[in-house]
C-alpha cells in the first residue's frame, strides 16, 4: 500500500453507481481516514457489496448544488475529489 492514501479524506460523487461503488470498495482498501459519499436524493440502489463502515459517510444531494457541496467541503477539508 502506497503512503500516499493514507489518513485522506476522500469525497466520492454517484458512489452508488456500479464505477462508484467499485471505486469506494477499493478506497476502503487502502487506508483512506474517511469516504463521504454523495448520493443523488432519489438514489435507492444500495452498494451491496460495502458494508456499513464507520469511515463511509453518506450524504444525499445534488452536485450541482454549489452551497451544497461547497459546506461539505468546508465540514470535511477533502484531499481528494472523484
């Protein structure tokens, strides 16, 4: 495992969807502090294969919301964007 994950806080938009989920499975993997996963309000898919982890926060919201998500990254200082 590269040191370079290590301790990131990681915001993930659609991590619901199958590229999203994929994507938050293997960031569980590598040591990142903390996922927060944005979700669209009407997103009703579950992930399935993640279980409920205390490192995984779900959010509901629209991206496009710019005071939305500007307050996630206020609350949250994210190092990393996907």
């Amino acid at each position: 495992m590269s040191s370079f994950w290590k301790d990131k806080t990681v915001f993930v938009t659609g991590g619901r969807g199958f590229v999203g989920s994929r994507l938050v499975s293997r960031l569980t993997e590598l040591g990142i502090k903390k996922i927060v996963v944005l979700e669209k309000e009407d997103t009703k898919r579950s992930l399935g294969a993640i279980p409920s982890r205390d490192d995984i926060e779900y959010v509901s919201g629209d991206v496009s919301d710019a005071n939305f998500v500007g307050n996630l990254f206020k609350k949250h200082a994210f190092d990393l964007c996907f």
